[in-house]
C-alpha cells in the first residue's frame, strides 16, 4: 500500500496496463529530476555501467562475446538501425513473420532496398524451425534471419530457440526483436546463437521510452563497417563512437531517460533479475486471465503460445455482453484507474492487456473488479 501511496503522491491518474510505456516506480521517475551533460566522463561513466550490466543480463555463458549499442529513439529506431546496418549490398534476409512487428522489419527492409524474403503464417500461429529450413532450401543465398520473440501483436511467445539454432546451423546471421521480453524473461544469447537482439528502455527493464539498444554479438558487429544505409542509424558508427569515447553517444543523448534506465537496471537487480521478474509477470498474467475467464472473457490464444507480458481477449459475445463497444469499455476503465490496449489483429475483435511495468496481482484484482463494473 506504500506503493499505493507514492503513486497517489506523483499524482497518476491510471496505471499503464500496455505494453509499454509502462507504469514505472516513483524512484524511476525522480531519477530524471536531474540535468545531466552529456559529454561529462560522470555521465559517459554511468552509459558504460548501463552497456556492462546489459550484456551480463544477456549472456552469463559468454558476456565478453557481446557488446551494447544505445540508439536515440523508440524501439523501432533500433530495428531499423539494426537491419540497415548489417545485411551487406549482396546479402537477403529472411524474416518469419506472425503479427505486426514482424511485418514491419520486412517493410524497414523493403524501404531500406535490402532484399528480403518475408514467410508469413498469419497472427495465430507460432514460427517454427521446419518453416525456415523450407524457406533457406528456396533461398539459398540468404544470409540473415531476423525474428520477433514475444510478438507483441498478439501476446504470442514464439520459440525462437529452435528456429536461431537452425539458422545458425545453415550460416546465417541471427536477428531477434526482443523488445517486449528482453529483462522480463531468462535467456542467453551465447545459448540461443543469437547475433543481434534489440530491445529498448520501456519495457520489461521498466524505464522510460527514448531510446532502444541493440545487443551485438562484437565479432557480428565489427564486420559491419560502412554498410548502413543511414548516417543518425549507423549501428557501427554509433558503437564505434561508444566504444573509443567511453561511452559517448555520437549525437545528443536522452539524458534524463538514461539517468531513468539506470535506476530502472538496479531495480531489475534487488527485484532478482529476468527470473523473479518473469515470476511476477507470469503471476499477474495468470491472475489477469482467470479473473477474466469468470467474467466470461476468452484469451486469443492458447495458454502454451501465451506469454507473461501482454494478453489478446476475444470482445465478449452478444449474448453475455449486448452491446459490447470497445471505446466506452476502454474510457469507463481508465475513469476506474486502468489503460488498457486496443487489439492489433484482422482476423478476430481483441483488446489487449499488459501485465508488465510496476504492477502487482493486488493490480490485476482491483482490475478484474473494475472490469465487472463497468460492463455493468
Ligand atoms: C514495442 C515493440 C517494438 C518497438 O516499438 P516502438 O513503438 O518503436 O517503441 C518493436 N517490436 C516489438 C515486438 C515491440 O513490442
């Protein structure tokens, strides 16, 4: 109930139950009540200590393997700096796609004249190893594989493990999206032959958005020297610049948010890393369905594709719930405290709820009770 408290003190009107931006602690947010400059070696110090502690949460196997790239921007920013930066002229990327994230890699690399071959099994079904070797017996001469991990889209938790491994067994460089997972979930990148995994500021590590990081295997990124397609998304450049600067970013730096990130990180450490916080993510996302299904609300999917993060819910049928209208569902919600997501799909009526950020089951509970009201 402190917490209760301090959320009350900040003066927040709901609590964010999206897949980021998030709601985050109190302490995350009096983190940016302070200016920082942005070429001060204080400063370049705390960016060094944020990039060290990144590649530990990404590889105890082998955490001298990889290295960190900040990148301004959303999420996006990153994937896009990512794909630009390292398919080379001759090269083909291969992306099995499953919902909106996955489609928009194919269209950064269609805008970006990277060729690339986009197998799509529609929003409801997992990615699998048996379709990526049917797609690279086709497509010889590809050279890169790009995957989402949890596709947001849905709340599907694809198993990428499976499809890395093959690719790395036919001499592919591997790419994954692991915005919406990256800190709320155990995994290795060494484990996982994983080159490139990117992620950003405001999701499962609960910061604040501004900016996204691409954690390279070093060998990967060393050999992409001179291939982007940009200047400002130049993954190469920026890491360069990282790395003979201690940690200065070439162009100007969301200072406040990095300042944010870094108390995000401790807290990620005394919470007991991605293992506890992928318990609590999975406690809320358990008490989340099952106070929706005695409400009469069904999952888009089922629960072994399902991961802890985010939740697609069938809108309630005619006969429970007459006139069921998504926009009055979602305002009367927030009136009660709670921003909910609307649903991303073609093929089914969804809205979308997020069990990550600063929430708790106690949450997910004053949530399901809220929900019953409102639907009256
Ligand atoms: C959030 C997210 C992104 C990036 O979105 P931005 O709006 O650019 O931050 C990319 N991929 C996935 C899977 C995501 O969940």
């Amino acid at each position: 109930m402190e917490k209760n408290h301090t959320r009350v003190l900040l003066d927040n009107p709901y609590l964010l139950l999206t897949p980021g931006p998030l709601t985050t602690t109190a302490s995350v947010k009096e983190a940016m009540l302070r200016d920082w400059c942005t070429w001060d070696s204080e400063y370049n110090g705390l960016v060094q200590h944020i990039r060290s502690r990144l590649v530990q949460l990404a590889s105890r196997l082998e955490p001298d393997a990889y290295t960190v790239v900040p990148m301004q921007g959303s999420g996006t920013f990153s994937v896009e700096a990512t794909v630009g930066s390292v398919v080379s002229q001759d090269g083909k990327i291969v992306v099995l796609v499953n919902g909106a994230y996955g489609q928009r890699i194919v269209q950064i690399a269609r805008v970006l004249h990277v060729p690339v071959v986009a197998v799509d099994v529609g929003e409801t079904s997992p990615i699998s190893a048996a379709m990526l070797e049917e797609t690279l017996d086709a497509h010889p001469d590809a050279t890169h594989l790009a995957v989402v991990h949890c596709e947001t889209t849905t709340g599907m938790l694809n198993p990428i493990a499976e499809v890395t491994l093959a690719a790395k067994r036919r001499g592919l460089t591997t790419i994954v999206d692991a915005m919406s997972s990256f800190g709320g979930i155990p995994l290795d990148m060494a484990e996982l032959s994983i080159d490139f995994l990117i992620s950003s500021s405001n999701k499962c590590i609960q910061g604040v958005p501004g900016f996204g990081f691409v954690i390279a295997r070093r060998e990967a990124l060393e050999a992409c020297k001179g291939r982007a397609r940009s200047l400002s998304l130049d993954l190469f450049d920026q890491w360069e610049t990282m790395e003979k600067q201690g940690g200065k970013w070439r162009f100007t730096s969301p200072t406040h948010v990095v300042r944010a990130f870094d108390q995000a990180l401790i807290e990620l450490e005394e919470e007991g890393g991605p293992e506890a916080r992928h318990i609590r993510y999975s406690d809320n996302q358990r008490a989340l369905v099952d106070g929706m299904a005695h409400l009469g609300f069904r999952t888009l999917l089922p629960p072994e594709q399902q991961s802890p993060f985010i939740t697609a819910f069938h809108y309630p049928h005619a006969s429970e719930v007459p006139d069921f209208a998504f926009p009055a569902f979602y305002e009367g919600l927030k009136r009660s405290g709670f921003v909910i997501y609307p649903g991303k799909i073609s093929s089914a009526d969804t809205f979308r709820i997020g069990s990550i950020g600063d929430v708790r089951q106690d949450d997910m509970q004053r949530l399901i009770a809220a929900v019953d009201q409102v639907l009256g």
